[in-house]
C-alpha cells in the first residue's frame, strides 16, 4: 500500500488530470482499506465544489458518493449544502446533486432536499436547475412529501409566467400530472380567463403546459377549460401556431365545437389540418423530450417547428415541360429540370451523355441543352 498512499497524497492535482482522473476513480472502486479511504476524504475535502465544476474533478466526487459510507461522505454534503444554487445550476453540478440524494442516509437526505426547495423558483428557471427540482419531484420518499408540497405551493402564484419559460415549463407539467397540494385545481382557475388561455394556447412552450392540464384534469375541469378555447376559437384559430393546437384539440377533444360550428369553420380547419400534416416536425404532441436522470444535456426542451417544407419542384415557380420526360422550373441561371421519376441519377459535370448513356442506359438531357440545363 506505499505507492497507494504516494498517490493519495496528491489527489486533488491527479482529480483535475484528464489521465489521473480515471486511475483515481478505479483506486476509489478497489480500496478497502479504512486508514486510505479517510485519507483520500481528508484530501478533497474543503474542494468538493471545485472539483464538481471541473470536467474531470466531478467523475471523482461521483465515485465518492457511489463507493463510500454516507458518513465518510459527511463533507461533500456540508459543501454542498452550503453553495446548492451554484452546484444544481452547474451542468455537472447538477448531476452530481441527483448522485448526492440517491446514496444519502435519510437526514442527509432531508436535510440536502429542505435546501434545494428553498431555492424552488431560481432553480426551475434554470437550464439545469429544473431537471434537480424534477429529481426532488421523482424520489419515492414519503418523508418527502411535505417538501414536495411546499414546491407545488411555491409556484402556484407564478404558475402562468412559469408556463411560458422554456425550462419551468417542464416543471408545471410534472406537477400538473402529480396533482400535489391541488396544482391542478390552482392552475386550471388560473387558465380559464379566455384571454390568458388563447394566449398560452399560441405561445411555443405554454400550450404544452395547457395540453397537459387538459390531459390530467377530471370532467369538470375539462368542460370549465373547452368552454375558455371555444369562446376565444376565432382568435386562437388566426394564429399560425394556434390554429395547429386548435386543430389538435378538436380531433381529441369533440366537445370542443359549438352545436354547427363544424359545419361553420370545416373547410378552414380541413385546409389547416393538411397543412400541420406536411409539417414533419409537428408543434403538436407530447414535448416530453426530456433529458434521463443525470444527464441534462442542453435542457431538452421540444423546439417548435413552423415552418412549412414541400417536396419536389413544386415549391419553384411554373413549371414548364421539356423534351426527354423531364420537366423544369424557372431559375435565375436559366432553366433548371428535373428527371423522370424513375430516373437513376448521374452526375452530368462528371460524364458526358454518351458515358451515361452506355453505363446508365437511360435518358438524359438532349445535348442542346447546356451543363445549367438552360437552352444553348
């Protein structure tokens, strides 16, 4: 063990090497001995949030949390503990934050959960924070409830402007399907005004949030918000992006139109619908993309995706025919074609026609015709 403790005496230096780091991780799996265990703690310790920020120095702290006693680990707690914002707001920081609550005795536990919610609503704004909230959200403890209850009440009065934020916007969605302390309750009284719900209907993260409350809410509360949508259906519809969650909503939800209406709007809402369906990346469904558990990655919040892409020649202007089956389009270079089909592609700025034609067998371009595809 002589060469064990040489090493244990520069620990922190090996932690931060990009090489070091990964001999350190495997000396933390195999020792066993208690004298070079303490004597590896008793090196990190007053480091631990350096080393948590570092992208090497936190694998180190993680493999701490992982192979050794929770009462070995007393120090990374404290530190932790003491600067929780700077670690859960931290890319790694918050990783190592969802380490820290899955090895800790139980008042470890507690007592790391009391400060991580105390900070409830900087920490769900953040790109990293709210994937710690969500963690908190997710442990089966039943100590915990309490703790989890004082999250959903903390962000009951800023449910509306949290429903509109990127990150916190995954948060109200958690909360709305576990239904804690009445969130549901609380968030569909907030939503019903028609003016607020049209709003968050059209707004690129909130109509998430919307149709998860939809999802999650009994009978009443469903009726109480269709009959929000279905008295602002005129201005909901003459968005861009509302129009497609209104399209939406109306398929899963038949209810949602007035007695005649559909009779009323069908040929407007069947023109929207083909429209969402060309759309392959569809701002309606499920934006559950989230990130696993420790791995945040950039936040992993759905992007909306509106624009409208058509396939072939017809997103150009006229087209216009041309011998050999192949039809073009009008360009600024001239006039540009298209092949048959069924036609094997070949690249004419490589061979010319008689190559093609005897390798290809198939037709191409009449030789009037430049390299641009436009009139000689």
């Amino acid at each position: 063990s002589t060469w064990v403790e040489v090493i244990c005496t520069r620990i922190l230096e090996i932690s931060f090497d990009c090489h070091g780091t990964r001999a350190l991780q495997k000396l933390i799996e195999l020792v066993q001995a208690p004298s070079l265990r303490q004597i590896i703690t008793e090196q990190l310790k007053s480091h631990v949030v350096e080393l948590v920020m570092d992208n090497n120095g936190n694998h180190v702290v993680q493999k701490c949390l992982n192979y050794f006693t929770p009462e070995l680990n007393v120090f990374i707690y404290a530190e932790i503990n003491a600067r929780v914002v700077d670690v859960a707001t931290h890319k790694h920081g918050c990783c190592v934050i969802q380490r820290a609550l899955d090895h800790a005795s139980l008042a470890q536990r507690r007592s790391l959960v009391t400060v991580i919610v105390d900070y409830t609503i900087p920490l769900v704004e953040d790109q990293y924070g709210n994937y710690v909230i969500q963690y908190v959200l997710d442990l089966e403890a039943p100590e915990l409830i309490p703790q989890k209850e004082r999250i959903a009440n903390s962000l009951k009065p800023k449910v509306i402007e949290l429903s509109r934020q990127k990150f916190s916007s995954n948060v109200i969605e958690k909360l709305l399907r576990m239904d804690l302390a009445g969130f549901r309750s609380a968030m569909v009284k907030s939503i019903s005004e028609p003016n607020i719900l049209s709003e968050l209907l059209c707004h690129h993260f909130a109509n998430y949030v919307v149709q998860s409350c939809l999802n999650s809410s009994n009978e009443a509360e469903m009726k109480r918000i269709l009959a929000a949508i279905r008295s602002r259906a005129d201005k909901i519809r003459s968005d861009e992006l509302g129009c497609k969650i209104y399209a939406k909503l109306a398929k899963n939800y038949p209810g949602l139109a007035a007695s005649g209406e559909e009779e009323k709007t069908g040929g407007h809402s069947g023109g929207k619908n083909r429209s969402a369906k060309n759309n392959n990346n569809s701002t309606m469904g499920n934006q559950n993309g989230q990130t696993p558990k420790g791995a945040p990655n950039s936040g992993g919040r759905k992007q909306q995706n509106t624009s409208r892409t058509q396939k072939g020649p017809s997103n150009g202007p006229a087209e216009q025919s041309m011998p050999g089956g192949y039809y073009g389009y009008s360009t600024p270079m001239g006039v540009g074609y298209f092949p048959p089909p069924n036609y094997v592609y070949a690249p004419s700025f490589m061979m010319n026609n008689q190559v093609i034609n005897q390798f290809y067998g198939v037709p191409f371009p009449p030789t009037s015709y430049n390299g641009r595809g436009s009139p000689s």
